[in-house]
C-alpha cells in the first residue's frame, strides 16, 4: 500500500470511529510524515481533546510546532513532556535543539546527553559539535568531572557565524526540517495605527484621573521640547490598572484621542498569540512602527497575560517572551522619542515584578469604580436612541454605588427586559422611566466587590513601594 493509500484509509478509519486514540495517533504521525504538518497538528490537537494527557501525542504535537516554526509553542509543550521519567529520548533532543535556538546552551546540553542516555539512536554529532561536545563522546557520564566538564566550551554561536547563517539545521526521523530565523518574517505584518475619535469628553466623570493623566502623559509628550531642556524622559510606560469593566479601555483610548496621537492597539488575542510563539517578533515590529509614528501611543490591553508572573506561565517560552517585551520597553525609554506605552490590567499582582522597574511601568494608575458623574454618563451612552421618558440619570446615578460600567449596562437590559414583558401583554410598547432602572438596579449587585476582596489583601500585604496605596485609600483602610 502506497503512502497515500494508507493515508486515505487512516482518514476513512478515524472518519468511521472518531474517538479512537491510538487511530487517531497513528493518521496524525502519518501526516506528519508525509510533510503535512499543518494537517498532522490539527489531528494531535484533536487527539489531546480525547486523552490530554497523552504523552506520545504531546510530543507529535510539539514536532508539528517545531516544524511549522511555531518555537515557543513547540517548547511549552516539551517543556512539559519531559518532565515525565519515561519520555522518549527523542523528545529530549528536540527539546535541546529548541533550547539550542534560545541561546540556552547549557539547558540544551543537559537535554540532549538525557536523550542520547535514553535513547543512543538520537545522537546527532553535528549538533552534539555545535553544543560544544567532543565527536566520539556523546554520552559522558551524568554528572561530568574533570575533563569531561570542560566539554562544554563557552557558548556557541548558534545563530550566525557559521555557513548556515542564521539558520537552526533540526533533523528528525530522518526528515531533515529547517527553521528559518524567523528575524524579518513578521516585519510586514504592520499593525493598524488607529486615531481614535473619543477624547476626555467622552469619559464621564473620573477628573482626578484625567488631571493626573494631563500632568503625567498629556503635558510631556505635548511640550517634548520643554521636558528635554530639564532632562525629563518623555515616553515610557503607564499602566492603568482596577476592577474590569470600569473604563480602563475606555480611559486608554480616549488618551490617545486627546493627545491626537495614533494608537496601536494590542488586544489579548495579539498577545496570545505571541505566547504561543505566532509571532514574536511582531513585538519588536509593534514598537518600530510606534516609533516610526510618534507621537504614538502602543497600547497594550490585558497585558497581565504577557508578564504573568504565575507559576504556570514561568517557561522559558514565557520568559523569553517577557524578557524581549522589557527590553523594548527599555528602547522605547532610551530613545526618548514619544512612544507612549499604555498598559491595561485587572491583575497588576499578576505581572512580572520586573515590569514596574524605573522606565517600565513605573507609573501606575488606579482606575476605580465609575463615580457618580461617570454612572450618569454611561447610563445615558446606554439609553441613546431607546424610548424613553424624563430619566433623572442622576438619581439612578446615585442608587448605584460601586456598579462598574458592565453592570451598569444590566441594569439598563433588565430594566428594557421588563418593559418588553409588559408590552407584551398590553400590545402598547411603553418608554423607560426612572423607576424602571431603579427596580432592575435594586435586583443586581456590583461584581466589582470581588475584585475589591482580592484587591485589598494585595494592598494590605503585598504593597511594596506603596504600589496599591490607591485601593487603600478607595477602601479607606
Ligand atoms: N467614565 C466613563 N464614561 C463613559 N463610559 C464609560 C466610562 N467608564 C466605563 N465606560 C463604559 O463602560 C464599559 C466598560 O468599560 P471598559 O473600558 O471596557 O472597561 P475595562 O477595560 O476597565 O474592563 C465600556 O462600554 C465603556 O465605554
Ligand atoms: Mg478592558
């Protein structure tokens, strides 16, 4: 049976009895081996829904990775894989060879002699040379002394110097799968540059917010001239931070709007996506083409999920990812030329501590709760355009206390809800009224007390530089 034969009859199988593992396993290994990589990765994925812990099918998945470039992806999941005592030897030198491509000499050694340990058939003494181990002599023992510790010498150079500049030769199974150093891939892929039609007008309320904004972001950048004469840094990072749904978003984008700067927006899924390693070095790309358009504010939304500082996230792929998003951070500082990085979060406590070092985020702004001036606004944003009669927003205003700007919208659905239940019976649609949001506000509370629960035992007990000194005085603590 040709390779296409069987191909179509491993399709036809796992079409006929789709939650079958190993079936399934043996039509993803086969696509791989015929090259099809993409097809291969789909098929894993769909296996891993089955059996998620899976070991074989982990692996298979991590070579599709790798070998559709996706590195960091690829290294998560190795990362992963070889934790367990019975991985595959093979799964240690892909591993290596990922680690390798990171300048991560030493890790990848020590991945590479487990594998060859494991498994003697994946020794590769090309690679095994560029790791800076003697040919003949790939496997010393466990822990090296002596001699043998001198093996490794200093570190390679990987990425370039050698004829395949640039280039990270990987072979597996005999298939020989070149990665390209992914340097000028994503240099096309240009982000928008939005300019944003919303300004301070359009936030309601929040005056203390939007006076500290004008003094710290709004005045520098505007009078760039003025601060460099006293040898004040324009630019840098800003990060607002507070309960979700309460404008933080809002607050960024109408930033921007009153600068009149452009605004390059990028959202979690961007940022996802980098973690996955899609795109990498669209970050170095985002931050050229912020300086290509200063003034410009980059702004990076939820950006807790780029600097987590939970444990889960604390891989290499993660750290490379951080490691490269701070030292943009720190050219965007140095080149002190009016890039403006605004980052938004609901987990400050979340983010890599390094992220607040002088330069970086280090001025941090609490967006609280809308008060009662914002409520209002939102309120009457909400009811544009739907019949209505003689709403005091104000009082509505007023009866919400610690409603952030979502719950503020339930408020005003359940209050519509129950006009349509009326008309429904009386056939004669009816306008809103004060008395109806009052009703609907009674029947909800504000989901901002749970953040604030969460919130308050960081500003209690993990205040250091009196980071949450503005949730204390919020709470009045
Ligand atoms: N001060 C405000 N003025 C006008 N609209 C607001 C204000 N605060 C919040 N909103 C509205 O509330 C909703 C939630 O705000 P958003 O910026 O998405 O919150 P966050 O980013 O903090 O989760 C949005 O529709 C936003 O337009
Ligand atoms: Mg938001």
């Amino acid at each position: 049976m040709s390779d296409a034969e069987q191909l179509v009859q491993l399709r036809e199988a796992v079409r006929l009895s789709p939650r079958n593992v190993p079936l399934r396993q043996a039509l993803a290994d086969a696509l791989l081996g015929a090259g099809l990589a993409d097809e291969a990765e789909t098929e894993y994925r769909a296996g891993l829904l089955l059996a998620p812990d899976h070991a074989a099918l982990k692996l298979g998945l991590a070579r599709c990775f790798s070998q559709l470039g996706k590195r960091s992806h690829a290294l998560v999941l190795l990362e992963d894989v070889v934790r367990n005592p019975e991985a595959p030897g093979r799964a240690h030198v892909l591993y290596a060879r990922l680690l390798a491509g990171l300048r991560e000499v030493a890790q990848a050694v020590e991945q590479y002699q487990t594998g060859v340990r494991k498994d003697p058939g994946t020794a590769d003494p090309e690679f095994a040379a560029r790791l800076g181990l003697r040919p003949g002599r790939p496997d010393p023992a466990p822990t090296p002394v002596g001699e043998e510790a001198g093996d490794f010498q200093g570190e390679p150079d990987f990425m370039g110097g050698d004829p395949e500049e640039g280039r990270l030769r990987a072979s597996w199974d005999g298939g020989a799968l070149e990665e390209d150093d992914d340097e000028d891939v994503f240099d096309e892929a240009e982000a928008e540059v939005e300019r944003p039609k919303i300004s301070f007008v359009d936030v309601g309320g929040m005056e203390t917010l939007k006076e500290e904004i004008r003094i710290k972001i709004i005045h520098p950048l505007g009078h760039a001239d003025l601060y460099k004469a006293y040898g004040k840094a324009v630019g840098g990072g800003i990060l607002l931070y507070g309960p979700p749904g309460c404008g933080k978003t809002h607050l960024a984008r109408a930033t921007a709007g009153e600068i009149r700067a452009g605004v390059i927006a990028v959202g979690i899924h961007d940022v996802l996506d980098m973690w996955i390693g899609n795109s990498e070095r669209n970050l170095h790309s985002l931050f050229g083409q912020a300086r290509r358009n200063a003034p410009c504010v980059l702004f990076f939304d939820e950006v807790d999920a780029l600097g987590a500082s939970r444990s889960d996230m604390k891989t290499s792929a993660g750290r490379h990812l951080i490691n490269q998003f701070l030292s943009e951070l720190d050219g965007a500082k140095a080149s002190n030329d009016g890039v403006l990085v605004l980052g938004a979060t609901n987990a400050p406590w979340h983010l890599d501590p390094a992220f607040r070092r002088p330069g970086r985020f280090d001025r941090i702004l609490f967006v609280p709760p809308p008060d009662v001036t914002a409520r209002a606004e939102v309120l009457r944003v909400q009811l544009r355009g739907r019949p209505q009669e003689d709403v005091e927003f104000d009082a509505v205003a007023r009866k919400t206390e610690g409603f952030s700007g979502a719950d503020l919208k339930a408020v005003v659905d359940g209050a519509i809800e129950g006009k349509l239940r009326e008309a429904l019976k009386t056939g004669v649609p009816a306008p809103l009224r004060t008395k109806d949001l009052l009703q609907s506000a009674a029947t909800l509370k504000p989901t901002t007390r749970e953040w604030f629960a969460t919130a308050r035992n960081y500003a209690l007990y993990a205040n250091q530089g009196g980071t949450y000194d503005e949730i204390l005085k919020y709470l009045k603590l």
